[in-house]
C-alpha cells in the first residue's frame, strides 16, 4: 500500500516545496518611459427631472409649473430634495403638518427641485433622412 493518502498528481511531490528564484524589481530608470496623455473624461451637468416622467425640465419652478411631457405638479413635495419617506411627515424639513397628497400642487416654502448630477453626453441630434438625401445629391 502507499503511504499516500491520495493518488493525484501534485499532491505531496517534491516540486511543489521548491522555492521558485525570485527577480529583482525594477526600478522606474530601467523601464521606458511611458507615453502621457490626458484623461478623456466627459463633463458633469446639474439637471432637474420630472420624478413621473423623466423629462428634464427648465429650472424656474413656481407653485403652478407643470411638467411639459405628463402634464405632473413640478412644486409638490414627490419632487422636492426635502422629501424622505421615512422621515417624519416624509420631509427632512421640520413640517407642522403632513401634507397630502405628494404629487398634488403645494405652497410648500421649504420646497427645493431635486437636482442631479449627470454625466454630458458627446452624442448629437442626427440629421434627418431628407437632410442627408439633400446633401447627398446636393438639391
């Protein structure tokens, strides 16, 4: 019988013990050097956005502002910073009362839109396909 307790290659070998030589690290004189260039990164945007919709909207909010696209109250407090569903009264601000419902129009005074931060996108609006037949053919 073998003294082995198991029969796979590798286990217990007398390679596996063996140190491999190790190399000296280089220091940066002895590499080459590396070719620089500036990071591409895209800009940054603040943006304020229709909580219902998405749609980005125009920054004067005043108590009567609809959202262009679905037509939602913008001054309500389900698009305000302040709102926190698990704050008392569901805002951050000390309210005296609850005001309900959280999409309906208010005269909130501590109202503030909710602004993100958003990364700028390099794409542009494509030309329309009678623009590019236009300037193709050149009429």
């Amino acid at each position: 019988m073998s003294d082995r307790k198991y029969r796979q290659r590798g286990y217990q070998d007398d390679d596996r013990d063996r140190e491999k030589p190790r190399q000296a690290p280089r220091s940066r004189e002895d590499q080459p050097p590396r070719e620089m260039r500036a990071p591409n990164f895209p800009g940054f945007q603040e943006t304020i956005r229709c909580s219902q919709c998405g749609q980005v909207v125009s920054p004067p909010i005043v108590g009567d502002t609809r959202c262009p696209k679905c037509q939602v109250a913008l001054h309500s407090c389900a698009q305000c910073a302040n709102f926190d569903p698990g704050a008392r009264f569901e805002c951050m601000q000390p309210v005296a009362a609850r005001i309900m419902p959280k999409d309906a129009p208010n005269a909130c005074s501590s109202y503030d839109p909710r602004v993100r931060v958003e990364r700028k996108t390099g794409s542009q609006e494509a030309p329309s396909a009678r623009k590019a037949f236009d300037d193709l053919f050149k009429f």
